[in-house]
C-alpha cells in the first residue's frame, strides 16, 4: 500500500472534514465527513468541481476571503 493511500484512507474516517482544493478552485480531495456536511452523496459530486459551482455565492463570504488570501499567501 502507498502512502497516498494509507493518507487517503486515514483522512476518510476522521470526523473533521477534510477537502483539498486546487489553485482553480477545484476539489481534488474531499473526506467521507465533507460529503455528508455538503449533502451529497459521493464524492464524484464533488470531486473536479470548483466550490463556486457547488457552493453558489461562496465567494462573497469571509471564509472565502480566507481561503483566497491562504491561496496567495
């Protein structure tokens, strides 16, 4: 078993969410725990989306403005 894998399994039976995002805006990771927050049903509803298409109106929030100034930082 690879490590990525082990890291993968591990993050998916924490009961803190855990979503990677890209420099795109795009999910590339999400956790079993995110998936139930977000109220979808797999993680293929998720995955390969930007959060604004899954999350409308997410960009004028003040998470949002944190995430944005962690991506340039």
């Amino acid at each position: 078993m690879t490590i990525g894998k082990l890291c993968a399994q591990t993050m998916d039976q924490l009961l803190e969410g855990v979503q990677l995002i890209d420099f795109n805006w795009q999910y590339i990771y999400v956790n079993n725990t995110i998936v139930k927050q977000s109220k979808c049903r797999k993680k293929e509803q998720l995955l390969g989306f930007t959060m604004m298409e899954k999350f409308p109106g997410i960009e004028k929030t003040d998470l949002f403005k944190m995430l944005h100034f962690c991506m340039q930082e």
